[in-house]
C-alpha cells in the first residue's frame, strides 16, 4: 500500500489506525511532528499544532482507519 499524501508528498506522520493516534499524549504527538518537519517552529505554530492535535484527538475518538499527518507550508507574508 502507498503511505503517501494524495499530492503524491511522504507524510510527516502516518498513524496506523486513528485509535493509536488518540491513545498518544498530544505532546508527544508534536514532538514526532517538530523532528519531521523542515522549517523552524514558531511558537504560534507549535500552540496551533496542539490545539489541532487536541480537535483531532476528540474527533477522532471512535473513528477507525489511516491518519496522515503533513505540513503544508505557508507562503503569508511571501513577496512573490
């Protein structure tokens, strides 16, 4: 089976099955995250990602199947 985005990206994290994903502190969680992605984490970033992980985790609670975790970088405030 392919453990990729639907664009084709690897994701940052793959989780199993949605149950694992929701037994994991959400902390640790970010911690997985900020040692996958490639950009320096901010702390208005990190406070989003465990406010996500948290809806996430609630959400998902009695839900079954495969959760992608990727990073879309943001281009706000890009010049181009």
């Amino acid at each position: 089976m392919n453990d990729c985005l639907p664009s084709g990206c690897p994701p940052i994290l793959l989780f199993r099955d949605a149950r694992e994903f929701c037994a994991i502190d959400r902390v640790e969680i970010l911690g997985r995250m900020a040692r996958q992605n490639s950009f320096d984490l901010t702390l208005p970033q990190r406070d989003a990602w465990l406010e996500q992980i948290e809806i996430l985790q609630r959400v998902l609670a009695h839900r079954t199947g495969r959760l992608y975790l990727g990073v879309q970088h943001s281009t706000h405030g890009s010049t181009n």
